[in-house]
C-alpha cells in the first residue's frame, strides 16, 4: 500500500511539473488498486483537462461522483466545468442533485446561489447563498454575493450592512466597492455614493479598469448631469450601456437627432454582445395558441379555483415596459394595506405547470386538455402561485393585496384568473410613442428581448396591446384602466378612484409616494423616487421623424387608447377612462 500511495503522490508531483504523460501512466497504474482508485481517477482527470480533453474530463468527474458520493469536489468540479462550458441547465441539474446528497456542501450551495442571481431568480439565489453562509460563516465574497442579490431585490437596507462588510474584509477587491457606491445613489445618499466611488476609482486604475459610467449615472440625478455628459463624450469607444446613458443625457440637453443615435446604436451593441434578437415569427404563434386556447366558450369549461381566505390577494398591473407599471407599484406600495411584490415570475411558472399537466398538449393543442384537469387545473395552479408567493415572504401578515407587475403578464392573463378569478387586474395605459421613446433610451430584456429594434418593439407593443384588450373584452376580468397622463394630471383624484376599486381608502402618503424608503430594482427606479412631473409626457414629439417608420404598427394601440395624433393626450381626452368589467 505504501508503494501504491507514493505512485500516487508521484503522479500529482508529475502533474504539477506539467509531465503529464508520466502522471497519467503512474495513474492508470494505481487504478488497479480499489483503495486508490478515487484518487488515480482525480489525476486523470485533470490531467484530461490540461490536454484540453473536455469530455473525457467530465466523463472522469462523473465516474468519481459515482464511485464517491460522499465526496464533494467531483460534483463541485463537474457543475463548475459544465457553467464554464455554457451548459448552465445541465450545471443547475448537477448542483440541485448534489444539495439534495449534501446539504452541507458550501461550493454548490455558493455556486447555484450565484446562478440562480445571474438569471433574476433572485429569492432563491438569496436562500443558496444564506444556507451557504451559515455553513462556512461570513466568507467575505459571499456576503458581497448576496448584498449584490439582496440590492437587486431592492432590499437596499439589508443589503449595505453585508456589502460594508464585505468592504471593509476586502479592501482591494473593486466589485463590493463599486456595488456599495451603486447602493448609495439607488438609495438617494448622493454625497455617501460620490466618496464610495472616488476610492472605487483609485481601485479601479490600480487594476486598468474604470468607474466612469456609474460615476455619470451618479451624476445625471444631481444638477451637475451636463459634466457627466462631457465624461462620456470623452469616452472612446463607449459601451452599449455607455451609450443610453449619454443618449439620455443628450435628450436632456435637447440634442434629439445625436440623443436617438446614440440609443439605436446602444441597443444594436447590447443586442450583439448578449447575442439577443426577437423572435417574431415564434411570438405571434405563441399569441395565436393562447387565443386559441381561451376563447370566451373554452375558458367558460375550466373551473375557477376558489379564494383562499387569509392571505393577502395578488393585484396583477398590467402595461409594457416604460409605460407607468413602476409608478402605479410604487403608489399601491405607499399604501400601509399593499404591499410591492415587483416582477414576479410566477405568471411564467403558471404557463410552464400547464403545459405540464397536460403532457405538453398546452397551449400547442387547445382540446387537448381533459375534462378532470379543466375542474382543477384553477386550484392547482393558485397553490403553486401562492406557495411561491410565501416563499417570497409575500403572504406575512399585515396586507390585504400584493403587487405582480410583471410585463409578460398580459400572455398569461387568462391562467391567473382561472387561479384568481377574484383578484383586480390594474391595466396601465400611455402613449405608445411615449413608450417607444423611452423604451428605446433604456436597456430591458422582458417581451422575448423585443426592446433592441425599433421595429420589434413597435411590433411587440403592438401585440401586446391587442392581446390585453382581448383578454379583457373575452374573459370575465375584472379590470380597472389607468391612464398614466390623466395620473400624471390628477393624481389625488386618480389615486382616490383607484384605491375606492380595490375596496380601501386612499391614505395621505400616496400622494408623497416618492418619499417611500424602497428601491424598484427596474430602470424606473428614479424616477420613482422623484415627484411627479409632467416632463416626460409627449416626449415622442421631438423624435417624430424616427418614429414615423412604425406608426403605421401602432396606429390602432394609438386609437385605441384614444391619442390624438398630435395634441396632448390628456387636453384631447376629455372624460376618465373607463372601468372595464
């Protein structure tokens, strides 16, 4: 046995001294020997990885997962070479296995908290990365990982505590530095963020890099935004990100025709550096499936699912990105009996629960759903939302009603009123060209990543807006229609009209909204926290020309939302909106 152990310790030495010929041979021979074999099949392996031999490196993880369960740095190793290699499905499937064996295991805990954040499912990736600190303690890096998480949840106050932690642990490390400044200007303590970054800027030329465009951003919410603009004009070649800003802060400045420029060119260098298009020709499939499926005589065959009594209710918000969805939030949220649930992705989970339970019939094959399942598919599909909306902490006491504003919401319609057919759906309207203009000023990725052309947001909007008035004029929703120029106009009587629909008092401090101490982790998030202003509305105007090439698209969005063609929406309106029922 001692022999075969020095075998193995030779192999490792060749291995280390790049020999690795010689370390596979000494490998291959202490195999044979079972004791052994674990440790033969960790030299192969990553010698089979300095070859760059990747599947006969996998295969050898898999092999060692296998032989040695218990053991973790097979399973660690393997999800990390298989996220490293772009097969982020195939990782998580390794990392969920592997915390179901071994709960204790920190790295795979870490890792799919990480994941997990980087797509958005931001309460889970909180809940993998907690398990992992209570495992190991307060590892700097993941406490800077979940005050990143944390942040993006818009939980600003717990997150600055673990990011100055992280901080001060680290003090050479740029990326909690920089986040921390970034917390500091969501949260509108612009003197805190502007120090933050100057010792962020220090690091960041230490190490060849730099902090100029969250220094502008900082700067573009305070009166100082015009030295922000030179800094970016200065900038060569500017990001895709970079871009929008300085297209924004041109806006600002009345450089219209370079502003648009700047915005198109921004979205095309995002587009191409996320690989992001839309996929047209899928998404009216997809549209017409769902209308198939739900027709006014279809839905009127499934069972409505019951309201589960002593919960707090979802009120769904429905509009296109950029259309007012973050304000309305934000003003329900100010309301001591509501309380912000921000996008969820639950309305998406829904679709994926329905297709399924019925085998993958939904929403492909519109009678391919049985009789049994339309009695209880309603109440299936409530429990899965609501018990997600728990483990969001949504469903505490102390509320009458949550908010769901996710955009894609107006597809999935129909399934949250088959879950809850009694919950109030809240449709946001503005000015399609508004929208236009300011969705093309901002990088998003919702709608099926349609906000990179001009072309295919008009399209998507397009869509959209039909689809919602369908589902509203076929369904029994019961929907309220909220016009955000007339909110802009008269917010107290807008808000009073709204709150006495939803079966509550308007309080004082919805009309102080901005003031509430919450972040909206959304590109609205500063506006929100401003008063309301009429700046932004009719904006389109100074970008008539560049728009004139969709409007044929979005003719019937415009007259269905009863925009004139030129004159402000809200003079040529005259009556309220109406109530839809």
């Amino acid at each position: 046995m001692a022999a075969d152990l020095q075998t193995i310790s030779a192999a490792r030495e060749a291995l280390s001294s790049g020999d690795v010929a010689r370390a596979e041979a000494l490998a291959l021979a202490a195999r044979a020997e079972p004791a052994l074999a674990l440790d033969a099949i960790e030299v192969l392996a990553l010698a089979a990885k300095a070859r760059g031999a990747g599947e006969r490196y996998e295969n050898l993880l898999r092999e060692a997962a296998v032989l040695a369960p218990e053991r973790t740095w097979p399973r660690n190793d393997l999800a990390e070479w298989l996220h490293d290699t772009g097969r982020l499905h195939d990782a998580e499937a390794v990392l969920r296995r592997t915390i179901t064996d071994q709960p204790g295991n920190p790295d795979a805990q870490m890792r799919l908290g990480t994941m997990l954040s980087e797509r958005e499912e931001l309460v889970e990736g909180a809940e993998h990365l907690q398990a992992a600190i209570r495992i190991v303690g307060p590892h700097p890096q993941l406490l800077a990982n979940l005050g990143r998480n944390l942040q993006r949840q818009g939980r600003l106050e717990e997150a600055a505590p673990l990011l100055a932690e992280a901080v001060r642990a680290m003090p050479d490390a740029l990326a909690p530095l920089a986040w921390l400044a970034e917390l500091e200007e969501q949260a509108g303590r612009f003197e805190r963020a502007c120090a933050m970054l100057s010792r962020a800027e220090a690091l960041a030329l230490r190490q060849g890099s730099d902090v100029t465009l969250q220094r502008v951003t900082l700067l573009s919410r305070t009166e100082e935004w015009p030295m922000g603009l030179a800094m970016l004009e200065a900038e060569t070649p500017p990001s895709g990100a970079a871009l929008l800003l300085r297209g924004r802060l041109r806006d600002r400045a009345g450089r219209k025709t370079e502003a648009w420029d700047d915005f198109t060119a921004g979205k095309a260098a995002l587009a191409r550096s996320a690989s992001r298009s839309y996929p047209a020709r899928a998404v009216g499939e997809l549209v017409r499936q769902w209308q198939d499926v739900f027709t006014a005589d279809r839905f009127a065959q499934f069972l409505p699912a019951e309201r589960r009594k002593g919960v707090p209710q979802p009120v769904f918000i429905l509009g296109f990105p950029r259309s007012g969805t973050s304000l309305i939030e934000q003003v329900l949220a100010s309301h001591s009996r509501v309380r912000a649930g921000g996008e969820l992705p639950f309305g998406r989970e829904l679709a994926e629960q329905a297709h399924a339970r019925t085998q993958g019939a939904f929403p492909r094959d519109p009678d391919g759903v049985s009789e049994a399942l339309r009695d209880t598919l309603g109440t299936l599909l409530r429990d899965h939302y609501l018990a997600r909306a728990e483990r969001y902490g949504l469903l505490e006491e102390g509320a009458d009603f949550f908010t769901d504003k996710l955009p894609l919401n107006a597809l999935y319609l129909p399934l949250l009123q088959l879950a809850f057919p009694q919950s109030p759906v809240i449709a946001v309207r503005r000015d399609p060209r508004d929208v236009m203009v300011s969705a093309m000023s901002h990088d998003f990725t919702h709608g099926f990543a349609c906000g990179y052309r001009l072309e295919d947001l008009a399209l998507h909007y397009a869509r959209m807006d039909a689809l919602t008035e369908h589902w509203l004029e076929e369904l029994p929703v019961p929907a309220h229609e909220l016009r955000y120029e007339r909110f802009v106009a008269d917010q107290e009587e807008e808000t009073t009209d709204l709150m006495a629909w939803l079966g509550l008092d308007a309080e004082p401090r919805q009309l102080a909204f901005h003031t509430l101490p919450r972040h909206a982790p959304t590109p609205s998030h500063a506006p929100v926290r401003e008063p309301l202003n009429r700046r932004s509305i009719g904006r389109w105007k100074g970008y008539a020309k560049e728009l004139a090439p969709v409007l044929a698209v979005l003719t019937e969005a415009i007259e269905r939302g009863g925009y004139a063609a030129s004159d402000s929406p809200v003079a040529s309106s005259g009556a309220k909106g109406p109530t839809i029922n």
